[in-house]
C-alpha cells in the first residue's frame, strides 16, 4: 500500500468517513473491512464491503502503476447506530492481489484503529488493555482493538500498536505509526539500501532484485558488506564466541588516550577487504570473571572480554557493537537547549552526577553541534552517523565523508546525497514500539523503583520534540526514551583507554531504554553495553560505577522482589 486518506465527515459534523487509498498492485477483490467482530474468528468483521477502484495513473516509482481505491462507510456497524465523535473504527485493508509477483504472498493484512474526530492511533486488544468481557453484543471484547492510553506512546505519534503476529525479529523494522505519503516512498527506497550488499548488489531478504547500481562500492577495506548484516533486524547485534573474528563491532583505534587518528590503522581497524591484505582482525580471546553477592546474598557474576589482535596490536582502542536502531529521528528532535537544560557538568546540585553536553563540529556546515549519536554521542545527526558507517564499516563514500578512513584523497561519491537522504528517512522513521504491561502491579512497582533509585537522573523518561524539525512526523511529539543523551563517567569498570573528541575513555552517553525489552526477541540473544559483556539487564546494570554507583548500590541491595519489579518495568519498554 502507498497510501492511506481519509476523510472524516463526522468530525466536522457530517455523517460519513471516505478511506481513499492507493496501492502498486491490483487488488481481486478489493475487500475493505471496518468494526471487529472477531467472535467466529480473528478475521471476522461486522462490516464488509468491497472498495471500487476509481482510476489509475503512472507511478512515482518507476516501472509501477498507482490503482486507486475508495471506500465509504457512514454507521457503526458494531452498534448498528450512525457514526459518533470517538467512535473506534478498526480498519482492516486486505488485499487479494490479482497477480502476485516479486515473491510477493497473494495476501496482505494491514489493521489500523481509527478514532473519529482524532486520527489513527497505537492500538492493543482489550485483553492486553484490562477488558475482558469475552462476547458482548456483536463483537469480542478480548480481541477488539482499543487506544493504548498516551503513557504508552514511547515514540509519541510515531509508536506502533502492539504485535500479534508471532514475529517478534520483526518489530524493529516498521515504519513510524504516523509516516506521511510523502516519506513512504523515500523509506522504502532507503530500506533497499540498508539491506544491500554494497559488493554484488543482493539483498538480505530473497526473493528482491539484485540492486545493479549499488555494485562494486564496497571496500576495499570495511568491517561488514551492508548496514543489516551488522544491525541484525535493525537491533543489538551480539558478541560472537571467542577466538571467532568480530564483524558486528567496531573496534576503534587511536594514537594516544584522546582518540587521534592510529599512523598506519586510521579510526578503526577493518578486517575485510576487497582485496590486497586486511588490516588485522580482532577476536575475543578470553572473559575475566568476576563473582560477587546481592545484598541479601544471592551471587551472580559479571564478566569482561580481553581481546587477541591479529596484525597490528593497537595500545588505544574501544570496542563498539552495533546498537539498536530505532527512535533515531526522534532524539535527533530534541532541541540542543532541551538537552542543555539537563547538563550538570559541575554538578552544582550536588547530586553525585554531573551531565555534560558532547560537542562534536558538523562535517557539513563546520558549527559546533551537539552530539547525539554513538557510544560516545560523536555524531549531531542521523545522516551524519549513516554517512560515517558507511565510510568506515563498508568502505563506501558519500558528500559528507568522501574520503575513506586511513586515506587522504577524495574521490566521486560512490553514494549520491540522494542516496543518503533515502537511508537517513528511513532510519529516521522506522517506528518505536508501545510500553507494554500497562497495568501490571510489579511493572508498575518497578517503574517506581526505577525512579527512588535515581536511575531516572541519566535516563531521563520524558522529552519534547522540537516543533522546527525537517520531517513533521516528528515534531512537536512528546517521547519517553529514557535518556539524557549527555555523556556521564560510569567508573574505572566500564572505561576503556581512549576517548573521543570531548568524552573521555570512562564517560558515555546515556543510552535511550525504549524497546530494551524487546531485544532477545529481535536480536535472538542479549547483550547489552558497548562491547556487549553483559549477559542480562541485571549485569548491565551492576556494571554502573561512577556517576551511577549510588544507583548500581540501590539495585544490588534491593530484595530479590524488587530486583525482580525493576527488570519487569525495564522488559515493559
């Protein structure tokens, strides 16, 4: 589906809603369906019709047609009454296609929940919501859908209505629940080229065309061949077994503990090539362990990687795994004086944690801009962090960087600013999942653990986006990412021995908790932290020192059902 319009009628005193939407394929029958039923089966709806299709035209998109459809419907078909201000209007468009092509399955389903006079909203079944009447006049009460209250809109207006596909490696991949027609287009344009191999042009998923323009842009030397073979299903990536070559972090290199370029290695050390010898390779050689107690006597154990370089042994260096990609765009949003509102670096209220801003100079402009992005906030934008993985993860040029790491000359961009405009929406937009286990008691028993232990002071739970943002699906959005984005020293534990531009080698910045629950079923396993050492959310957080020791000491020695309510709050974002 391209797009989705509709006009509602109700809102402005009228009495019907016309839902007029354009697809790239042609649909037998078109069936448009409205007002679960859901009492015989999931798919069963109180009112079914057929759309009409009403012209068609040349696609935007090259080789397609546009076939356009409308739909009408002017009563509540649940109870059989006209259409009233607030009404929930499930909208279910499943195509038939009437021939399928591209590996494409004949069926599609998209369920939206409309409300009228509001919008479309994030939704959940009513089981999920406390409503659990089974049966009630012409619908199911359990499996009928319902607006998630606004706690639960995570990413504001970009949040995703829960999942019941049985698919969660999936969830990270879909667009913003408020994407407009306008970026549709340019975040499936950019999603081909986050899936492409930028050696032989294949696509991660089957069944895509190979992408012949994208060809022989790989290398020569680079970490991995595209963006999805690191960022698996858009997710944390995970920590390979020991004495296995890393290609899914990056180890970043440097001269001295400030983080100056490495004379023969440049930023980072890239253990492929296209040809001629690599530049070395990096393994896990071992884990250090380290076995200590909960207060109340439990034991756990955390532990460290120590690593085997193959080639040239740098003195300073950091290991990155590649991190979860959603609400990017989001936290590109916040205003620079938001997050300066927030930045203690004196710490003058003598609170123990002192917050400092990044500054990091734009590569296209030469300002002095706020850094957002990467473990130590060294990127100001989401094109700017593209552009710079791009170049020295893939070995592949853009505007913004058009000379390759450990080189002094700049060739022709291998990718057009097109091309990466195309990646930036699409990162930019993919959507954020919905806070789940609203009304769980320990969920909530957790929440306010989460906040008596101070943790809320870096992870900041709530931010408004700026209203100046260039796409107006993220502007304006009040947002619970959990996150500061400031830089904080978490101790002698977590520090590795190089810094970069202002941060050093024991400060990072705080990363966002939205979705954190999700990422066993994304990533197949977790890891968390930069270099992925810790095994569960439970050692990630017994491995805060510093700034976030007092926290750490709050958890350690909280009762096991504490413990146990503050991952649950965790696992519900």
């Amino acid at each position: 589906m391209a797009n989705i319009q509709i006009i509602d009628h109700v809102a402005k005193g009228g009495t019907d809603i016309i839902f007029n939407y354009t697809t790239q394929a042609e649909l037998n029958p078109a069936e448009f369906r409205t007002f679960f039923r859901g009492i015989t089966t999931v798919a069963e709806y109180n009112n079914n019709q057929t759309a009409t299709l009403i012209s068609t035209n040349a696609s935007d998109t090259p080789g397609e047609t546009d076939f356009h459809y409308t739909a009408t419907i002017n009563a509540n078909a649940q109870f059989n009454r006209p259409l009233h201000l607030g009404d929930r209007v499930e909208i279910e468009i499943s195509q038939f296609l009437l021939a399928p092509r591209h590996g494409r399955d004949n069926y599609y389903g998209t369920v939206l929940l409309y409300i009228v006079g509001q919008g479309i909203v994030p939704w959940a079944e009513g089981q999920d919501v406390g409503l659990t009447g089974g049966v009630i006049g012409s619908v199911n009460q359990n499996l009928d859908s319902y607006p998630l209250s606004t706690n639960a809109w995570l990413g504001g207006q970009t949040t995703l209505p829960y999942q019941y596909s049985a698919e969660p490696q999936h969830r990270f991949k879909e667009t913003a629940g408020n994407i407009s027609p306008s970026n549709a287009l340019p975040f499936m344009l950019g999603r081909r080229l986050h899936h492409t191999d930028f050696g032989d042009g294949t696509h991660s998923e089957p069944d895509n065309p190979v992408f012949t323009e994208q060809i022989g842009k790989l290398g020569p030397k680079f970490v991995n061949r595209s963006c999805v073979a690191c960022h698996v299903n858009n997710g944390r990536a995970l920590p390979p077994a020991i004495g296995t070559p890393m290609l899914q972090s990056v180890v970043k290199v440097g001269s001295d503990a400030n983080g100056s370029p490495h004379p023969t290695l440049g930023a980072a050390i890239q253990p492929q090539s296209t040809s001629g010898p690599v530049e070395g390779t990096v393994t896990i050689a071992s884990y250090t362990t380290n076995n200590a107690q909960y207060g109340d006597g439990i034991p756990y154990s955390l532990i460290k990687p120590s690593y085997s370089f193959q080639g040239t042994t740098p003195t300073f260096f950091s290991v990155r795994l590649a991190p979860q990609l959603v609400g990017l765009g989001l936290l590109e949003a916040v205003s620079e004086s938001t997050i300066a509102s927030l930045a203690d670096p004196d710490d003058a209220n003598a609170d123990g944690i002192s917050g400092r801003m990044q500054t990091v100079t734009d590569p296209e402009t030469g300002q002095q801009r706020l850094g957002r992005f990467g473990y130590k906030a060294v990127r100001a934008r989401v094109r700017h962090q593209i552009a710079g993985a791009l170049n020295n993860d893939m070995g592949v040029t853009t505007p913004v960087f058009p000379i390759l790491d450990d080189e002094t000359t700049a060739g022709t961009p291998e990718l057009t600013t097109d091309d990466l405009d195309k990646m930036s929406r699409y990162v930019a937009l993919l959507g954020v999942a919905a806070r789940r286990d609203l009304t769980n008691a320990q969920a909530l028993q957790g929440e306010q653990l989460f906040t008596s232990a101070n943790c809320a002071k870096c992870h900041t739970p709530t931010l408004t986006t700026s209203p100046y943002h260039p796409m107006t699906e993220l502007r304006n959005q009040t947002i619970h990412p959990y996150t500061d984005l400031l830089l904080h020293d978490l101790g002698p534990g977590l520090a590795d021995n190089m810094g970069e531009f202002n941060a050093t080698g024991s400060e990072w910045r705080t990363p966002p908790l939205w979705s954190i629950g999700l990422t066993a079923g994304v990533s197949g396993g977790e890891a968390y932290l930069h270099d992925g050492r810790a095994r569960s959310l439970e050692e990630a957080i017994l491995w805060h020192g510093g700034e976030a020791e007092a926290s750490k000491e709050a958890f350690r020695t909280m009762s096991a059902a504490d413990r146990a309510a503050l991952i649950k709050f965790l696992q519900s974002l």
